[in-house]
C-alpha cells in the first residue's frame, strides 16, 4: 500500500477511535446496542462493540419474530467526545426501567466514515417495530466476528448517541427529543488523557498530539455548530442530575399519552416543554403557597384554554392590512360558550374570558358522593346553547363520572356531542378511557396525561384537590 494511502488510512482510524470513546463510571460501554427490560448496573452495560462491515448491517429477521409496528420515542444525544453522552443515556435507561429501551451508537455503524444510510435503515426498522441483526464488532483487536450477529428488538425507547447525529436533517427529523451534553473542553480533555493512559497504555504527549491534530478541530468545525439542533442542553453531562430527572419525566409523560392518543384520536394533549413541566411541577408540590399555586395554574390553564379554542371550525377571512395588502386568514366560530363543572372549573372561567370577549358561561354543580354516588344539584346553561360549540371546563379528569353526567346533560340540553371540547389540566387514563367510549365524537385536550388511579380514585401522582387549593380553602 502506498505511503499516502497508509498515513491517510491511520488518520481515519485515530478519528473513528477519537469519535467511539466513551466512558461510564470509569468503564468503557462497549455496546452498540444496549437492551433493557429491568434495572441495569454497570456490569450489565458491559459487551461487544457491534460495528458494519463491507456490506449490509442487517441480516434478515424472520417475519413471524418483527414485533407489531409501533412508534418508539426516539432521543438523540450528541456532544463532543469524552462529554459524558454514554453517562447521560446509562442514567437515562436506569431510570427508564418499566419501559424496553434500545442505545444505539452512531459509530458502529461507520467503517472508513459515518454512514447515514446504515444509520437510517437501522433506525427505520426499529422505528416500524422490526427486529434488526447486527454483526458483533472486537473493538479491542479491530475485527468483525463475521458468523456472530446480535439480534435486537423493537422498543419503547431508541436512544441515538453519538458526536454526530445531529449533523444530518433526515437522521435529526426521525427524533422526538434531542439532547446535547455540554461539558468543558478542559474536563473532555482530562477524561481523554486519564482514559487513554491508564485503559489504553497510550502516552500522555501522544494523547496531546492526537486531541490537537483531530479531536479539537472535528468538534469546533462539526459537533459544536449542531448544538443549535438540540432541545434540551445539559451542562455538566451525568453530574447534572436534575436535568436528567426532568427528561426522564417528560419522557415517562410522553410514552403514557402515546398510546391512549393513537387509541383515541380525539385526545389532544398540548405540546409539552420544559416550561410547562416546571409549571407543573411547582402546582404538584404539596407545599407551594397558594398564590404561587393560583398563578401558575392560570398560567396552565391559559394554554390549555387556547388550544382548545384551536379545534373549533373555522371559515377563511380575507382583510386589509395597514400597508394595503390583503392577507387571507381565518374567522372562527361565534357561536361559543364555556361550561364549567362547579366549582373546580371555575377556576379556568377567567382565562376564557380572556380568550374570548363577552362569552356567555354556563355552570353545571354535581354532587359527589363516593365514587358511584353522583347528583345533579345545579345547572345554569345559555338558552341557546344546543347552537353553540361548548367548551367544558374541569382542571382533573379523574374516573369521568361527573364529567360524563355533565356531557349527558349538554347532550339532552340538544348540545351535539361533536360540540363540546372537554378542558381539563390533568387526565387519568381510566377517565379517558371512560369519556372516549361513551362520547366517541367529543374531544378531550389537556397538558398532562398521569399514571393512574389509586384506590381512593384520586389521580396518582396528581395535584390534590384542586378547588380546595386553587380557592384556598384546604387549610
């Protein structure tokens, strides 16, 4: 071979070993692909560095083994090399430990350069619910054991980690939350030389001449400009613990409305952000003061209100605007009420009003007594309001007894079921489950879908009695 083609040969290698070294608790995470079922521990991480070779990564899987298509949430974790990625997806996948998650590493499926087609075909048939084999790499003597394949399955969670999965928009587009470890240059570099020293037997001047050459001017010229790709940026990498607590979260939100809402497609569930689980998370604290707790409910309750206002029908409107142009947009609907299920729904009555000048609101007082035992105490409701779109208005839905009493009141009241919008804060999936099946045509949209219910049929983890917090009556 050549002196050139060997030289150019021997820098490649460096780059493709700079880019596939990770550490976890001061171990390397060999795998490709990380499968997990039950809590993990470091030892359980440990195995075979699983890399493509000259062809086809994916052997054929059997058609009766391909799981039922279903959509997995997919998490993209890039940052530079020695960031702590592996950590962060380790941290992620221990916590995860109810649901099946699957960690592939981008640099498995590169030999000479990252290949984007392995990535995306790979991605592909896990996202559409098929297993995939994939050959078993020796990263420690550079080797494909080309008999050996490891199979793995569909899962709840994909996890793509990597220095550059952010890099290319159709690898990007596959992801639904994308995450970059942000740690200092400084604290990479002394990850790098302590890793390479001690586990690798490498000199400290050539790790130097190494991270100089290719590891610094790789990450400035590709890895850092996709930071601006990422929605959620963690500082620190695995120390930052709290981060990871948030994502886990949002993730566990996440994988429980997926379902309910593929299930029934008039559940609407509004975009979550960091923003809005901080909102909840100060509602849900037993110990917040009561006007903390009114004013970021309102703040809920506002967004919650607006994307209900965002399924009504609507017609075109053409208007001018102050330059003369003509801008074509929509009018919606004025034939709108809002409904309220007395007297925790009265609490989401001001951000309608705000919404929405001079709307007519009507209440509706159901008695509970015990679960099964509910009555129909009050109802004041606008004379025309079988002519009306209704919106209805309760911050929980918990077991959907009142809130289906209230629906069957509307509906006798001459109220379409296609009309009403039920509103709420937080929905239990046994209510879902209860309103969906007896009004198939009303539509439900809520910030937060929850767990469960307890045996007392409160929301688990829930926020309490919301009428008596939000009014200050529960002390």
């Amino acid at each position: 071979m050549p002196e050139k083609e060997k030289e150019k040969e021997k820098e490649m290698g460096e780059v493709m070993e700079v880019a596939s070294s990770v550490h976890f608790s001061g171990l390397r995470l060999d795998s490709l692909l990380l499968s997990s079922s039950a809590p993990s521990s470091p030892s359980s991480v440990k195995g075979s560095l699983l890399r493509s070779t000259g062809y086809s990564a994916f052997a054929p899987t059997d058609d009766a083994d391909a799981a039922s298509p279903r959509q997995p949430f997919v998490i993209g974790v890039c940052g530079g090399t020695a960031s702590g990625k592996t950590t962060v997806c380790e941290m992620i996948i221990l916590q995860l430990r109810d649901h099946r998650v699957v960690l592939v590493n981008q640099i498995a499926l590169s030999i000479d350069a990252f290949d984007t087609e392995k990535l995306l075909e790979c991605m592909k048939k896990l996202k559409s619910g098929y297993s995939v084999n994939v050959p078993i790499y020796d990263f420690k003597n550079h080797r494909r054991c080309s008999e050996d394949f490891r199979k793995v399955n569909a899962s709840d969670v994909i996890i793509l980690e990597g220095i550059l999965v952010f890099h290319d928009s159709q690898v990007r587009d596959m992801m639904d939350m994308k995450i970059f470890v942000d740690t200092d240059a400084d604290t990479r570099l002394a990850r790098r030389i302590r890793r390479d020293t001690v586990e690798r037997g490498r000199d400290v001047n050539s790790v130097l001449e190494q991270y100089r050459k290719f590891v610094k001017p790789s990450f400035d010229d590709f890895v850092l400009p996709s930071k601006k790709y990422a929605d959620v940026i963690i500082p620190r990498g695995g120390d930052n613990a709290v981060a990871i607590d948030l994502i886990v979260q949002h993730i566990r939100t996440k994988l429980g409305l997926h379902d309910l809402c593929k299930i029934y497609s008039k559940v609407f569930v509004i975009q979550s952000t960091f923003q809005i689980r901080g909102m909840h998370t100060l509602i849900r604290d037993k110990d917040i003061e009561t006007p903390d707790f009114v004013f970021y409910s309102d703040r809920l309750i506002r967004l919650v209100v607006e994307h209900g206002l965002g399924h009504l029908p609507f017609t075109e409107k053409q208007v001018i605007t102050p330059t003369g142009s003509v801008y074509t947009g929509v009018n919606f609907s004025k034939k709108l009420c809002g409904v309220s299920i007395v007297r925790s729904g009265e609490s989401m009555e001001n951000a309608l009003r705000a919404c929405c000048k001079g709307v007519k609101i009507g209440k509706i007082l159901i008695h509970r007594d015990g679960d099964n035992g509910k009555q129909l105490i009050y109802e004041k409701l606008p004379k025309d309001i079988h002519d009306r779109h209704v919106l209805l208005l309760d911050p929980v839905l918990a077991t959907g007894n009142s809130a289906s009493q209230a629906i069957e009141l509307l509906i006798q009241k001459g109220v379409p079921e296609k009309q009403i919008i039920f509103l709420n804060l937080i929905s239990a999936p046994e209510g879902i489950h209860c309103i969906c099946k007896r009004f198939p045509s009303l539509k439900i949209v809520t910030s937060e879908i929850d767990a469960s219910l307890n045996e007392d049929y409160r929301v688990i983890p829930g926020l309490g009695e919301f009428g008596d917090r939000y009014f200050g009556t529960d002390r």
